[in-house]
C-alpha cells in the first residue's frame, strides 16, 4: 500500500488512502497547538484489513460510551451473528457521524457525475 495523503482544511484533516478510501477527523479546539508535522502512525493487520460484512447495525448508548455492533442476518433465518463491536466515546461518536455523512455526500456527488 502507498503512503496516505494527508492534508488539512481548517479543522478538518484529511487522510486520503486511495481514490475511493478516505478518512475525515474534526480537530478539537486544544489540537490547533499541536505541531503540523505530527502524525500518527496507522497498522492494520492482515486479518482486519480484511475487514467483516454487515447488513445490520445496532447502536446502544449510555452517558459515557456508545456501543456499536455490527452484525450478520442470512435471509429467511431468525437470528443474526454479531460480527465486530465498537466502543467509544460521544465525543467520538459524533465526529464519526460527521465523518460518516461528509463521505455519503462525497459518494452522492461521484455517483450523479456518473
């Protein structure tokens, strides 16, 4: 895999991984004092780069932490197969939320020039 692009617009920053792979972080007020050169290093292993298929969510949330699981459903079958949980926090939560719409406007966009 070649080196990510990274590169900021006021405060967001993105990563760019390939042309259809990016990521969008929202700095926090105290991140603008952090040195431009900083950057942190992302490993993936085999495995997780692989990644999991799912076609249902569940989202449960209390007032520290949002869970999120990712599951599995076989047509005509009763019950799903939890297949990968994340934990983290509102804070977090949130900025993926708006990471998340950011690309599903970007993904429109592409699919109407199309």
């Amino acid at each position: 895999m070649t080196k990510p692009e990274r590169f900021q617009k006021g405060r967001h920053v993105y990563t760019k991984w390939d042309k259809n792979t990016r990521e969008v972080r929202v700095m926090r007020e105290n991140e603008t004092d952090i040195p431009k050169k900083q950057e942190l290093q992302i490993e993936i292993d085999d495995q997780t780069a692989q990644g999991v298929y799912s076609n249902l969510a569940s989202i449960i949330n209390s007032k520290d932490e949002f869970i999120f699981d990712f599951m599995f459903v076989q047509p005509q079958s009763p019950k799903a197969r939890v297949r990968s949980r994340v934990i983290t926090s509102p804070e977090h939560a949130r900025r993926f939320l708006n990471a998340l719409a950011k690309n599903l406007d970007s993904y429109d966009k592409s699919k109407q020039n199309h």
